[in-house]
C-alpha cells in the first residue's frame, strides 16, 4: 500500500505550490508588462514623429527628415526593406513586425501626408536582449520566496498539527481497556477541540455500554448456574434408581444432554463477559486439555445415543503452555461440538504444528467457511462466532479454512 501523505506534509506542500503559483504568474505579468511598456515608448515615439510631419506639411516645410535616426519615412510599402515588406505582405494589419537578423520594427501609418513611418528599434531594444538575466532575476527571486513560504508553512503546519498529534499520541499510549488521557483543557476550542471532546465522549458511552454488556452476561451466568445444577442432579438422581420405567430412559437422556449443552453455553457467555478481568496466564499441558475436551464430547455423544467420533491427536505429551487453559477448553468443546454437529462420527484430527494447534473433521465442510466469517451452528448455539470472539478477546490467532481437497475443514489457533 502506497504511504499517505501527512496532514502536515499537505499543509506544506499547499503553501510551496500557492507561492510557485503566484511566483509564476509574477513573472508571466512582470514580463507581459515590461513588453508593454516598451512598445509603449515606442509608439509614442512614432507618435511625436507623426505630429513633427504633420506639422511641417501644414506649414507648407515639404517633408522634413525625421527626428530620430532609427525612423524612416516611406511613400508606400513597396520602399520597406525586403525583410519587412514580406512580414508586411504577410500580416498587412499589424504594426509590430520581426524581421530578419534580429531587427525588430514598429510602424505608423500617416494620413495627411500620405505616408508611413517605420522605426527599426533592434538597436534601442531593452527587455528581449535581458530577456535571460531579467528571468534568471525573478526566477531566483521566486526561489526565495519558494523556501521562505515552504518554512513558514512548515511552522504554521506544526502548530496546526500539535494538538491532533497530541490526540493520537494519546489514544496510542492508552493501555487496553483504559480510558484515553484525553485532557479536554489541553486542546484549543476550535475543530480538534470538538475533536477531542467527542473522541472522550464515545469511548465513554462504549465502555459504559460494554460494562452493561458484561454485567449482564455475567449475571446471567450465574443465575443460571444454581437451576442447572439443580436438573442435572435431579436426573442422576432419577437415573440411578432401579424402579424407572424403560420409556422413560429416553426422555431422560435428552434431559441431561440439554443440561450439558446449557452449562457449556452458560460458560462461553461467562468467558465472553471476562473482557476486564482477564484470568492471569498460567502453565498448562496441552495434551491433558484436549483429552478432557475429547472425553467431554465423547460422553455428550454417548448420552444422545449418536455416534462417537474418532480421533487422531499429534501432540507431544510433554509439550506445556503458558496461558488461559479455562478459555482454550471453552474454545475446543466449541470447535468439537461443532464438528459433531456437522459431520456426526467422522474422524477428528487435533495436532500440533509451527506454533498452531489445528483441528481437522473430515466431514461435509460448512455452509460458508471463511476465516473472516462468523460461524454459528446449532450446537451450542453459539458455535464458531464464539470462537472467533473468544480468539480476538484473548490475543489468540484464529484462521478457518474451508473444505479443502484432501476432504477437511480446518481451524488453526495460534497459543
């Protein structure tokens, strides 16, 4: 991806092109001017020439010679010089014409008498021949001017800046989860200082909304805790006795199972809820864990009479961990119980590897498999979203690939 130009950078940057801009239609202007001016001077040479003839032809003095060396008199245009006679021909209307080898001439035509003028000023030129020098003089001029507007909007552009970068810096060096040092008083009250106040006041209302959030799931799960264990041990106990009827084996099953799946739900929103108070990482091994998850969906599929998935593990027994082992168990009886859900009895691989622990099912894939996706099945109710949730609260990589050729549907975490 291509760098952004800063704030600052575009501030600069405006300033040195608004003075080249200017600097170049000073010198277009100054130029234009300049020509001017002296063909001005001129004309009006040509001018008193045509006043002096004029003059003289009313005094009855014939025609005097003119005034100036460089201006000649002539009856017609066929007595220019050839030079000017062929710029004439060619542009009969003008009266500034160039000829060759530099000469340069200026024309009047007069009435009475009938004549032309014609000033032959290559000599009496002042601005084409320092046409170089005038331009070296304003070029450098302009540069100048270029360096004194680029430092002045280099000085203008960090003052402007000081306070948003001050914002940035602020929000950057926040630790996670703690509000911003935003110091409302430190930022003028202009646009940053709407800025920063708005900036204060949605991180207030987000972390006033999370922690609504989080009580309530926290609350929730402990609610529900006391009622569940309460069926669960209602059902052992109805299980454990001789004298229950064979239809009501069944019923009882169900009973139990739903039990499990209530208290696996009830212990993801609880780990959900956890964002502000992180269990403390602590060593673990991870082999014991995935057999604890495993025995876990072993004994659900047992107790719903579905059929119990095979396993394949490649994981070293002595490999440990430092960690949150109560948060991967959540998410491994999630990844499992999705599995068993999507593909009931089909092999399942866990195994170690480049730092990643991969879960495979050779099963039917999902409807949608994308690592950026969120998932959810009726398993827990929850699903892969919880996963994915759990993953991005707790700092562990998360990538889910689709049905690949060789059959599986792989999820990779990073511990």
């Amino acid at each position: 991806m291509r760098a952004a130009w800063s704030l600052q950078q575009r501030i600069v940057l405006a300033f040195g092109g608004l003075t080249l801009f200017i600097c170049t239609l000073f010198v277009l202007l100054a130029m234009a001017m300049m020509y001017s001016l002296e063909d001005t001077f001129f004309e009006r040479m040509l001018a008193e020439e045509g006043e002096h003839q004029r003059q003289a032809a009313q005094a009855g003095q014939g025609t005097p010679a003119p005034l100036r060396r460089f201006i000649s008199l002539h009856a017609d245009a066929s007595s220019f010089p050839p030079d000017l006679a062929a710029a004439h021909a060619a542009h009969p209307s003008r009266r500034e014409l160039a000829g060759e080898q530099g000469r340069h001439y200026h024309l009047l035509r007069l009435e009475q008498p009938q004549q032309w003028l014609v000033a032959e000023v290559s000599q009496q030129l002042e601005v084409r021949p320092q046409r170089a020098a005038i331009l070296w003089n304003l070029g450098l001029m302009c540069g100048v001017l270029l360096l004194a507007s680029l430092g002045l909007g280099w000085w203008l552009a960090r003052q402007a800046v000081r306070p948003l970068a001050r914002l940035d810096q602020a929000l950057r060096e926040a630790p996670p989860g703690t509000e911003p040092p935003i110091e409302l008083q430190n930022f003028p009250r202009n646009e940053l200082g709407r800025l920063a106040e708005t900036l204060k006041a949605a991180w207030q209302r987000n972390k006033d909304f999370a922690e609504r959030e989080q009580q309530f799931g926290r609350d929730a799960s402990h609610e529900l805790r006391t009622p569940l264990a309460v069926i669960a041990n209602s059902a052992e106990l109805l299980q454990a006795r001789g004298d229950l009827p064979a239809h009501a084996q069944a019923p009882l099953a169900r009973i139990r199972e739903a039990c499990r799946s209530m208290t696996q739900t009830v212990q993801s929103l609880l780990a959900l809820a956890r964002e502000l108070e992180l269990l403390p990482p602590r060593r673990y091994r991870l082999l014991a864990l995935v057999l604890q998850a495993l025995e876990l969906q072993r004994a659900a599929a047992l107790a719903r009479s579905a059929p119990v998935a095979p396993f394949e593990l490649d994981i070293d027994p002595a490999l440990d961990l430092i960690g949150q082992p109560e948060v991967l168990a959540v998410i491994l009886n999630n990844l499992l119980a999705n599995a068993a859900q999507h593909a009931p009895g089909a092999l399942v691989r866990l195994r170690w590897a480049d730092g990643e622990l991969w879960v495979e099912n050779e099963g039917p894939g999902l409807a949608s498999g994308g690592s950026g996706e969120r998932q959810t099945s009726a398993g827990f109710g929850l699903g892969l979203s919880i996963v994915q949730r759990l993953c991005e609260r707790h700092g562990l990589g998360y990538q889910m690939m689709g049905k690949q050729e060789s059959g599986w549907v792989r999820v990779a975490l990073r511990l």
